[in-house]
C-alpha cells in the first residue's frame, strides 16, 4: 500500500494540536511545520512522534511548500491543527491510496463555530495529492495548490472547529486582515471610497447569512455572519489607510 505523509501547520496551538495528530495517526509520517510558538505545541507534536520543523515566514502558502518538501512519501494530506479527520473519511482515504485511481482528491470540510455549533454549508478542500502530482502552493494567506492529473472527491469529513470564542475570532481578524490589505494594495485595487464600504460589508453577511444557511445555526450563526462583514470591514479599512499613505 502506498504511504501516506500528513502536513500541518502550527502556532501556538497547544490545546488543538493533540486531537488533530490522533486523528492523523493512521499516516506514516507526520510533519508539522511550526510558526514560532512560544506555548507547549512544539512538545506536545515531538510527544507524538511528529516531525517538527521551525520557520518565521508569514506566508501560508511558503509553510505548506516547507512541509511538500520534507515529505518523504508518495502521497500528502494537509490538514490544520483546528481540524481533524472522523473515522469514515480515514477509510476513505486509506482506500483512495491503496486504489491509486486518483492523482488527488477533495475532501468536505464541516465547520463548527463558537464550540459545537455546527455549520449548515459544507465545504470541499483540496488536501489530499500524490506528491508528484502536487507542484507547490501560492497565495501568502488564501493559498491555493498548484496540481495536475485527475481529481475525485471522498466521503467522511474534515471536522473543522474553528471561531472557538469571540476574543481568538477578532485577534485573527487583526492580524489576518493586514496580510489581506496588503495584498490587495499590492495588485493596486481600485480606490477605496465610502460605498465600498457598505457593498462588501452587506455582500458578506447575505454569502454567510442566507446563500451558506447561517440562519439554521440560530444565534451562532447570525454572530458568525456579522463577523464575517466585520471582518471584511477591517480589511478594507486597512487597505484603504495604506492608499491614503501612500497619496501623502
């Protein structure tokens, strides 16, 4: 049966970290590339017989191409430290490997947000490649893989609890919406002026509210959903300060 290398990516994730290599235990190697943390995750993955290697790099996608490169064999799985894969989607993928019919494969990804409240739109994820059929990955925060050959996609899931409390959702946002304003500075995005603001604030909240059925996850999903504009808000916020410097 062909091998498996699985890949996450970490930073100060200590108390996530644990369930999420368990549920990797079926792999035959397991990388994680760390992002300088300073709480007990490194310990916790060498605990588990991870691969652990260090990087300070910001890009998301140059961590991912880290962890393809130290890979040894014949297919990777990508997964986060906040994610973990349920029983079904493990037969899967042990099966879709051993077959060998496709070069990689989609896998749905089910989101729970502010604990076990479980979203109703589920997403499917490009995260499982024969290493060869993988060239790499772009983009510095919504990254996306590089691939050849034919794809399919497996049952079971992805078990995705992410959004865990209020505080860890905004202190993302701060930080993830620099990454976010800069790149949208940097493809030189049209100026932003006063009705930019109330477009993509009401965009994001009807794709999250009404076309991903966040209304279904009752009160959870009406907070997930003003998040969401919220966050876009302070994305478009920061692009447009870093414009308004950039006239001076």
């Amino acid at each position: 049966m062909s091998k498996i290398s699985a890949i996450v990516l970490t930073k100060n994730e200590e108390t996530m970290i644990r369930d999420c290599l368990e549920s990797l235990s079926f792999c035959d190697e397991i990388i994680v590339i760390d992002n300088g943390s300073t709480d007990k995750t490194k310990e916790i993955c060498q605990e588990l017989k991870a691969k652990v290697y260090e990087t300070k790099s910001p890009s998301f996608s140059e961590r991912r191409n880290m962890g393809l490169d130290r890979s040894e064999n014949e297919w990777v799985l990508y997964l986060d430290a906040d994610e973990r894969i349920n029983q079904e989607l493990k037969d899967e993928i042990l099966k879709a490997v051993d077959q060998n019919l496709r070069d990689f494969y989609f896998l749905k990804r089910k989101n729970y947000y502010l604990g076990k409240n479980e979203w109703p739109y589920i997403e499917k994820m490009q995260r499982l490649f024969k290493k060869e059929n993988l060239k790499g990955w772009q983009g510095d925060l919504h990254e996306t893989p590089i691939t050849v050959g034919t794809s399919g996609v497996l049952n079971g899931f992805i078990l995705h609890f992410t959004h865990r409390d209020l505080e860890s959702m905004v202190s993302k946002t701060l930080i993830w919406s620099s990454t976010e304003a800069v790149g949208r500075f940097n493809q030189n995005h049209p100026p932003v002026v006063w009705w930019r603001f109330p477009r993509v604030i009401l965009t994001a909240f009807i794709n999250s509210y009404i076309l991903q059925g966040g209304f279904r996850a009752k009160t959870a999903g009406l907070i997930e959903s003003i998040y969401q504009s919220f966050s876009i808000f302070i994305t478009y916020a920061k692009l447009w300060e870093l414009q308004k410097k950039q006239k001076k």
